[in-house]
C-alpha cells in the first residue's frame, strides 16, 4: 500500500507543480499584456485537463471471485478496517465507481433500476441530478461507511414482467425460467449503477475505481461493455484459485474485457491463493501448484505470463491491518500492486505531459515571435533615428514618407489575412459537418429503422457494419479538409516570410486518425455483443435497443470529442498570424509617428533615441523572463532536460538563440540606409 500511496502521490503532486507553472506563466503573460484572448483559451485548457485527470481502474469479475476484497487490499487498507462488503455470494450488484469530488459531500449517489424502462443510458442520466438517490456517508467512520456502502448490494423482488422491462429476464432462457419464484417473482439489483463519493487520500489524488457487477448484470448494462470498462487505464480481471477458470470467466474475458482496449492496461489476478495453505503441503509444492494455475491462465487468456498475478487478497489486507510484513509476503499482494503502479502511470503521465505543455508549450512560441517582431521593430527605430543625427530637415521628410510608404506595402499584404480567415472558415464548416450530432442522428435514425424492419438477427451485423462504415466516412471527410487547411496555413505563412521576413512556427501537424482506432474498437466490442443475440425472444429485444443506444451514445462521445479537438486546433491556425500583423502594424504606425514629432520639432531627436534603448532593453528583460518561464515549466515537468514537443522542433530552443540573427540586422541597416 505503502508503494502505490507513495507513487499516486508523487503523481499527484507533479500534475499540481505543473498545474502551478501554467498558472504562474499565464499570470506573467497578463502582467505584461502578452495574453490575448486564444492563448488564454488554450492555457485554460491545458489547465481544465490537469485539473479533470482521473485514474480509472476497473475491477471485473464473476461474484465470488473476491474481487471486493482485492479492492479493499489494495487500495483502503489504510482505513483500519473493510470498507467495501464482503460475504459469500454477490455483494456487488449494479456497477459502483468509487472516486471523489470535492464540490460534494461524503455520499452515495444510486441511479434508481426504474430507470432501466425509459430511453437512455447511464451518461444520459448522469446529466439529471434529480434522477439520483443520495445518501450521506460519515467518512470518519470506518464501521459507517461499511454500512452506508452496504447500499450497493441492496435487491428488489418484481414480477418477472417487470424484470423483462428492464432487459434483465427473458422468459424464453431456461436460465431465467429458474430464477422465478413460486409467486411469479425475481430478485434483482436495485439499483442500475451507484457512485460512491468519499475523501480518500487516493481517490483525492484522480484514482477512480470501477467494481463491476457478475456477467448477468453485465450483459444487461451495454455501457460497461462499450465504454465504461474500454476507457479504464487498468483492468483487473479476477479468477479464483479454488474454482479456476469457469466458464463464466472465459465469457466474462471475452465479451468484456478482451475486446475493450489495449491488452497492455489488462492483468489477470489469481485470488484466494490462501486455499492451497492447509498445512499438508511444503513451500515448494504451494508455490509448484500456484505456477501450473497462472501458466494456466495465461495460455487460455492468451495473456502474458508477467501479466498474471497469483494473490491472497484477504491475506494480503489482514497483513496490512494487523502489519504483519511477513503474512503481506506471502500474500504476493505487493507485486501486484508494483505491476498497477508501472501500468497506469508513466503512461497516464506522459499523456497528460503532451496534451498539456503542447498547448502551452505553442503559446510560448507564438509569444516569442510576437516579442521578436516587437525587439525588430524597436531596432530599426533606433537604426532610423540614429541615422537621422546631423541630417537637415529634408532628410527626415524623405524618412516620413518612406515610413509611410512602407506601412501602406504593409497594409496591402496583412489584408491576406483577412481573405485567409474567410477562405478557412468556409473549410473549417466543411471539415467540422460531418461531425455534427445531427448527421450523427441520422445514421443512428436509419441503422434503427432497418435493425425493426430485417428482425431477423443475422441481418444486424451488415446494418451496424454499414453503420460504422458511415463513421470512418465522416472522419476521413473531415481528416481531408483538415489537411488542406494545413497546406493552405503552410502557403500563407510561407508567403507572409518572403514578403515581411517573418520567421512562424509551422502549424502543428493535426489529424483525428486516433478517433478511427476508437471506432473500430467500439464496433469490435457491439460485433461481439450484437453476436450473442442468436435467437431473437421477446425478452431479448429490449436489451438490443438498449446496446444499439448505447453504440450511438459512444459514436456520440467520440464524435463530440473529435469535433471539439478539430474546433480547438482551427482555432489555433490564424492568431499566431494575426498576432503578428498587428504587431508589425503597431510597430508601423510608432514608427512613422516618431518622425513626423520630430520633424514637426515636436519631440527631441536624442530624448526619442532614448526612450527607444529603454524600450528595446525592456523588450528584452521580456524575452529573458519569457525563457525563464519556460524553463521553468520544463523543470515542474521533471527537469529541463524533458522539452515540450512544441518547443523541440528541429529550430533551436528559443532561450537558445538570438531573436534577431546577424543576416537580420544586415538587412535592417540596408532597409534604413535606402
């Protein structure tokens, strides 16, 4: 516990170091007016992702594998006592995230089974807090939080109408044909899905932990199939060494957990090693017998061997509630608790590192062309009234009219900007359609209609196939006019250099081919489920409806977020450009002013010469504590040594070089001796 406590919170605190640096760097940019409205956009996004990071780990198993008891172990054994219920049989009923939220109170919060007869899944539902039931939960109390968690396990006798209605019986199944009572009634769950909210030092830190209900109630909640469990950044799949490898489990394994996600986030957890402890065999031969089980699981899961742990969970919490270091070894908990550990973080980390300084990190950049253009033009003002020392009245006038000559060239090539923003938001309409909600609705609209009108199951593989064939056609549209937006920045940043001797970041290389990889998974994890409807029942047709609204749900989140990253990086096209021209115009206008003062005697030619230095060397102080802040990001990011992406591109870094090179300067003294 000990180990994972101290990794979670070093994570913890790096992710709030970084958070810091962000905020002391956005602070600086508004101190020194360098904050316009899109980079305070980006950096409160970076910000928004620090500050929304969560650790999910979702526990899968069949009921009386152990699995509460494993949660129990690994994650508050600190609590001096069992926190989750554990007894033979089932405990865990509906599906119970266990996480924290610090704008609310110590609670459960139970989405009432009721809710299982109406349209909509659980994501639908988490948007309505008066469909929720709370209670509250004393958190300093280890013996009324056991009771208070009790709640999860609670059941309902109905009728087994009743229980059809919600997709959770099917009087055609023999199965469930047993399950009834003598007065026509069936025990079910509750409630459909609970999240218990309690300040936890781990769960304080983003951990979320997902106890998942046994496969009955797993086949009838499409949501844990196609996106509660495939987003987790762990699973934990747990067998029993005294039952071994059931059936049930192999289901469980393929339906949930196999096609879920990338099989590097799964390990497979051989619990109740304790059995084999009954004092007639050696050392050896227990841990002979624990070998053969985990080669076992690992061939017929077709798992890594190094991704099996064999584990006493009970052992392993008395161990650490009675700190017994001895009995904690022998429960073989701490390496499985190591392996959590090197499974979620540094991949979690470097996700977070990369969504977050890239933002920033282009800010910065952006930033520093903007200061660059500032210190060139204040140059060239220095170049020019110098120049203007010990020169007649005539030779000023010659200078005011090239200044304004310059800055009417100027005009006539910033109006590219003008035209470049209405040629790329006509693009930008184009490549954000197809992910609107409503072509997403009208797929969803026709797939439904042609699934009613076939019936017949063995039709519905083609209509959803064709379905997700529609999605990939989408992104790919959008994926198009996303790279001709990039070719077209390319263009104009390109004839911006050769026109103006502007030097611009390239626009950073964008595309949303991750989201095809999520829709192939998701289509995946609906051909499996679609799949087991080989037979269609009367009971069973409420239960498609509810997997085919929760496949759109899911296309929906995917197309939500894609959109929202498409959105996001257009946004990030023009204002780098725009910054600039309204730099130079500044500059431009300063400087045509400055003449005109002296030339109309005005204003003294050496006191403009000086407020000039004095403008130059605080532009510069600028440029420097901008590379302090910087660095100072890449240190809170865990040392200098580790830049952002935006800021290692092939160009040297930009404390790393002068902002105006020797070749600029020559061309500066040319442009004002002309």
């Amino acid at each position: 516990m000990a180990e994972l406590a101290g990794s979670f919170e070093q994570y913890g605190a790096w992710r709030d170091t970084l958070a810091r640096a962000i905020v002391q760097f956005r602070r600086w940019l508004q101190e020194n007016k360098l904050l316009d409205a899109e980079a305070s956009r980006r950096i409160g996004l970076a910000l928004d992702r620090l500050a929304e990071d969560k650790l999910v780990v979702a526990v899968v198993a069949e009921f009386s594998r152990g699995k509460s008891e494993l949660i129990n172990a690994i994650f508050f054994a600190d609590c001096g006592r069992r926190i989750l219920p554990t007894s033979a049989g089932r405990t865990t009923m509906c599906p119970t995230e266990l996480m924290y939220d610090e704008s609310l109170p110590p609670c459960i919060r139970a989405l009432p089974i009721e809710t299982r007869a109406r349209a909509g899944g659980t994501a639908e539902f988490r948007k309505t807090a008066d469909e929720w039931r709370t209670y509250p939960v004393d958190a300093s109390s280890a013996e009324g939080m056991l009771e208070a968690f009790k709640l999860v396990s609670e059941t309902v006798r109905v009728s087994a109408e009743e229980a059809r209605l919600y997709g959770l019986f099917d009087p055609d199944e023999p199965d469930h044909q047993d399950a009834v009572d003598a007065d026509g009634t069936v025990e079910i769950s509750r409630w459909r899905h609970a999240v218990i909210n309690f300040p936890h030092p781990l769960l304080r830190q983003g951990l979320v932990v997902l106890d998942t209900p046994g496969l009955n109630a797993i086949g009838a909640e499409p949501e844990l199939t196609l996106s509660l469990v495939p987003s987790a950044h762990a699973v934990l799949f747990v067998l029993a060494a005294d039952t071994g490898l059931t059936k049930s489990d192999l289901e469980m394994w393929r339906h949930l957990v196999r096609d879920s996600g990338a099989s590097e986030h799964h390990i497979a957890v051989l619990n109740k090693i304790d059995g084999l402890w009954d004092g007639l065999k050696t050392d050896e031969q227990i841990d002979v017998e624990v070998q053969r089980q985990v080669d076992l699981v690992s061939q017929r899961l077709a798992l890594s061997r190094s991704r099996v742990f064999a584990v006493s969970a009970q052992k392993g919490l008395l161990a650490k509630l009675q700190d017994d270091q001895a009995l904690l070894a022998a429960s073989r908990l701490p390496a499985l608790e190591n392996a959590l550990v090197d499974t979620m973080l540094p991949a979690k980390q470097e996700i977070i590192r990369s969504r977050a300084l890239s933002l920033v990190g282009r800010v910065g950049e952006e930033v520093r062309q903007t200061l660059a253009v500032r210190e060139r033009g204040l140059v060239e003002q220095l170049y020019e009234m110098r120049s203007l020392q010990g020169k007649n009245q005539g030779s000023v006038g010659r200078m005011l009219l090239r200044a304004q000559r310059e800055s009417a060239e100027f005009e006539k090539v910033a109006r590219k900007a003008v035209a470049t923003r209405f040629v790329l938001g006509k693009i930008a309409a184009q490549a954000l359609a197809p992910l609107k909600r409503e072509a997403l609705r009208e797929s969803a609209t026709r797939a439904r209609e042609r699934m009613h009108k076939a019936w017949l199951p063995t039709a519905f593989a083609p209509i959803i196939g064709e379905y997700f064939d529609g999605l990939r056609d989408d992104i790919r549209q959008s994926n198009a006019r996303i790279a001709e937006m990039h070719k077209m920045m390319v263009g104009v940043q390109a004839s911006f250099a050769q026109e103006l001797g502007w030097s611009l970041t390239p626009p950073m290389a964008f595309s949303i081919d991750s989201y095809l990889a999520e829709v192939d998974r998701l289509q995946e994890a609906a051909r499996a489920q679609f799949a087991t409807f080989a037979v269609l029942t009367r009971g069973k047709w409420g239960l498609i409806e509810r997997f085919l609204e929760t496949v759109v749900a899911r296309s929906r989140d995917i197309f939500v977020a894609a959109e929202r990253d498409v959105e996001a990086w257009i946004g990030s096209l023009l204002p780098p450009v725009e910054a600039q021209v309204r730099e130079q115009r500044a500059t431009l206008v300063r400087r045509a002013e400055s003449v005109q003062k002296i030339r109309d005697a005005q204003e003294s030619l050496e006191g403009r010469i000086g407020e000039l230095d004095e403008a130059l060397q605080a532009v510069r102080q600028k440029i420097e504590s901008l590379k302090q802040q910087l660095d100072g990001m890449r240190a809170a990011d865990g040392g200098a040594e580790r830049k952002p992406a935006a800021l290692a591109a092939s160009r040297p870094a930009a404390g790393d070089r002068p902002l105006i090179s020797a070749e600029e300067l020559g061309l500066v003294r040319q442009r004002v001796s002309a």
